[in-house]
C-alpha cells in the first residue's frame, strides 16, 4: 500500500511518499481503510525533528505521519466488538513514534481509539475533528472550574482554538476569544461572549474588560507569558506544546495538554457535529501524492480550518 513516511528530518521535501506492507489488526485493533486524514502542525514537529529533539519521539530510522483518520472499517481483530467491516469510523493515531501514520491507504488502531463518524459530515470534514478536537475537551478538562467562570482562548480563530471556544461556552463558561480583528464575527460565532483583538498588552486590555483577570487561559497560539499576566491569582493556565510553559507566577497552576486517543469523547464531539453545535472546518483537500505541497502550505500559515489529505 502507498503511505508516507519520514527517514530524515527537514522540511516538506523530506516527506517520502513509497510502498510499505499493509498492516494487520491485531487483538482489540482495527484496521481502517482511509478516506481522509488531518494535516496539523505535530505533524511538521515530527517532520522536522522538533518532537525528537524535545524527547518526544526517540530516534528512528523510519517515522509514520498524520493522526487524525476518517474511513471505513477494513478488518476486525481478535476480541473487538461495537465496530464491524463496512463501518464509517474517525480516531487518532496518538503514538507519534509509530512507523505509520494516518497518511496511509491504511492504519490500524486500537478500538477504544475510534468512533463512529459523524452522520452529517463528509469524510473530509470528519478528519478535521479527532486531534484537535480532542485536544480542546482534554485542556478543558484540567481547567476544573464551575460554570460562569471565565476562560481566555488565545488563537480562537484557530482550529483547536475554535473548537475550545465552543466546547468551553458548552460547559458554561464565560469565554474571551483571542484572535485577529478581521477574526471577530468568526469567533463570535463560535460562542464567544467577549473579543479582545490580539496585538501588545493583551492582559491591560483582558483586564479592562474582566477586572482582576480571567480565570483560566487556554494558549492555543503559544503567547506565554503575555497570556498568563491576564490569568487573576492562583488561576489556571493549559500550554498546548512542549517548551510552550510559562513560569507559574502568582500561584496560577499551569498544566501542559497532551492528547490521548479517547474514543467515548470522540463519541460524544461526533454527537456535538450531527446536532450542530461544533462546527467542521476544511481549508482544502490534497491527494496522499501531493503530502509535500500540503506541508508547505501548512508553513506558509494564514488557514481557517485543515488541510486534509485525501487517500
């Protein structure tokens, strides 16, 4: 089957497009037929050699990429149950060490990795959701606040950004979106009460609007520091990339996200795109051939929603 892989880091050019055997399921995996997969930023990180050097990734001479995957059910392994052959599915591929992503033909996972796709959306729309997806209702979940707190999405414009504002007006809290001015109506659409354009002395300007400061910061754009002074005392504040944490001044706790496959909450994102409350966002489609150009475009930055890769 076609697939593409990493043998050396660098950039785009690196991503080596060949024939790797097909994967086999084994006890309580499932193989996947891929319809579409996610292009996101870790991906780049693996690309590149950034996740190996932070000592996430240890050395190896061939490297999968991709985790987000929508498809259908190709084969069953032993001790599976809830999926069958035929079954349209979306999951993610969470170990980043692994020799095959989801920029395949075919990937096998876990079961409890997977979910049933949304009924209303296309393959590709569905490919957008399980990383960064994921990633914003497990940042919302270290967060522990009751509802009417307040919560500062940095980069709200922003694929997991503008699935945490959503997630976080779901819950109950009180969001402030961060992004570009010509980014307002977008965000606000997503749920957010207030907008506070990005731009130098963002916490002067939150706490202009939020006196005493935000409970909780949700960095999705990596602002560091200049987010954390928004967060009031002995708030919370979740960094969204390794390297990313801010010192924990005045008592605030910062945590660091790190996505794990989780197929019951996938489950439930699902449910949120079919009653219309999430919204999906493609910013285009590339054929597995054309992995290059989508990584480039990917650096050249500027997208609303995912490049998705089409096998």
């Amino acid at each position: 089957m076609r697939a593409v892989v990493v043998r050396r880091f660098g950039g785009p050019e690196v991503l080596e497009f060949t024939e790797v055997p097909v994967p086999s399921p084994g006890r309580g995996q499932v193989r996947v037929k891929v319809a579409a997969a996610g292009v996101n930023p870790v991906d780049a990180g693996t690309r590149s050699g950034f996740l190996t050097e932070a000592g996430i990734v240890p050395p190896r001479e061939v490297l999968g990429i991709g985790w987000d995957v929508a498809g259908t059910v190709d084969a069953v392994g032993d001790g599976v149950s809830g999926f069958a052959v035929g079954d349209s599915v979306i999951g993610v591929q969470d170990r980043p060490s692994s020799a095959l992503g989801t920029y395949a033909e075919f990937v096998v996972l876990d079961v409890d990795a997977l979910a049933a796709a949304p009924r209303t959306a296309s393959p590709a729309e569905a490919a957008t959701l399980p990383l960064n997806g994921l990633t914003a209702v497990q940042a919302l979940d270290l967060l522990d606040l009751p509802p009417g707190a307040t919560v500062l999405v940095t980069g709200a414009a922003g694929a997991v950004g503008g699935y945490a504002v959503t997630l976080a007006k779901a819950r109950g809290f009180r969001v402030v979106a961060v992004a570009s001015p010509a980014d307002e109506t977008l965000v606000r659409g997503f749920g957010a009460e207030i907008f506070v354009p990005r731009g130098d002395f963002l916490a002067d300007r939150v706490r202009a609007v939020i006196p005493g400061g935000v409970d909780a910061v949700l960095d999705t754009a990596l602002l560091g520091l200049e987010a954390l002074d928004a967060v009031t005392n002995g708030g919370r504040f979740v960094v969204f990339a390794a390297g990313a944490a801010p010192i924990p001044l005045r008592g605030i706790k910062v945590e660091h996200v790190w996505i794990r496959a989780d197929g019951a909450a996938l489950a439930g994102l699902a449910a949120m795109v079919d009653d219309g409350t999430l919204a999906l966002r493609v910013a285009d489609t590339l054929p597995l051939t054309e992995a290059v150009k989508a990584h480039e475009r990917l650096a050249a930055g500027g997208l609303r929603g995912r490049l998705v890769i089409i096998s």
